[in-house]
C-alpha cells in the first residue's frame, strides 16, 4: 500500500511518567517552542515544534507497565531513538554536561567527512537522541 501523505512530516511521541522532568528537558534546556496540550480519552499529549516535525510528550492517565529501556540501539532492539541536525556539537556536549545532562556518546568526527560528526545524549526518561551536524 501506498500512502497519500497529509503532512512530509514526523511526529514523534515519547510517553513519559515524569513529564515535569521531560519539560524542564525539552523546553528548558532544549528550547523547544510548545504548541500547547491535546487532552484525550485516558491521559494528554503537550507538543513541541521540532523544525518542520512535531515532538510529543505523552502521559496516561494509568502509566505504562513497562519503564522506558534506557540505551537507544544498544539495549534494545526498535524505535530507539531520534536524530536532529544541529551546528556545534563540542558546544553542545559542554553545555549537556555542564547542565548535568547524560552525553551517551560524545562528538565523533565523520572520516570520510572532517568537520562533520555526530553524538548522543540523553533525555531524563534515557530516550536517546543522536545529533549531528558540524563539530
């Protein structure tokens, strides 16, 4: 089956049983500009633009039975993690340690392309987000 996109774009829904903490992350740390809350039936979502995409926050109103599994594509097989474009990651890495935030791996240079590389940290619940961009 083909489908007729409605948007080229990605929403990404990360389910949270501390959304205060994934909050301060995102739209403190992050910057990440909110959109507001959507209620649903059984628990919310508060999104956030992420360049053209959408990142979700999403809490129930009964919590998962199962903890996030902390370790992006190393601990466990699935969607692991996501990936943003950013110039500065030895900037970034400083200012992720500095603010006591995990960096999972640290900036690593591209051989086949020098002043390119890419890193990953991560958020209070151990999701794992690489960046990449120029060093």
């Amino acid at each position: 089956m083909r489908f007729e996109l409605l948007s080229p774009t990605v929403e990404i829904g990360l389910v949270t049983t501390d959304l205060d903490a994934m909050v301060a992350f995102y739209e403190g740390f992050l910057g990440l500009e909110s959109q507001g809350d959507i209620e649903f039936v059984g628990g919310r979502q508060r999104r956030y633009v992420l360049g053209a995409s959408v990142l979700k926050l999403v809490t129930y109103d009964s919590p998962p039975a199962a903890p996030v599994a902390p370790g992006g594509g190393h601990a466990q097989a699935g969607l692991r993690y996501f990936t943003i474009g950013i110039n500065g990651l030895r900037a970034a890495a400083e200012a992720f340690e500095a603010a006591g935030h995990e960096v999972v791996e640290p900036p690593t240079e591209f051989a086949p392309v020098p002043g390119m590389g890419w890193m990953f940290v991560a958020d209070p619940d151990g999701n794992s987000i690489e960046l990449f961009g120029t060093l």
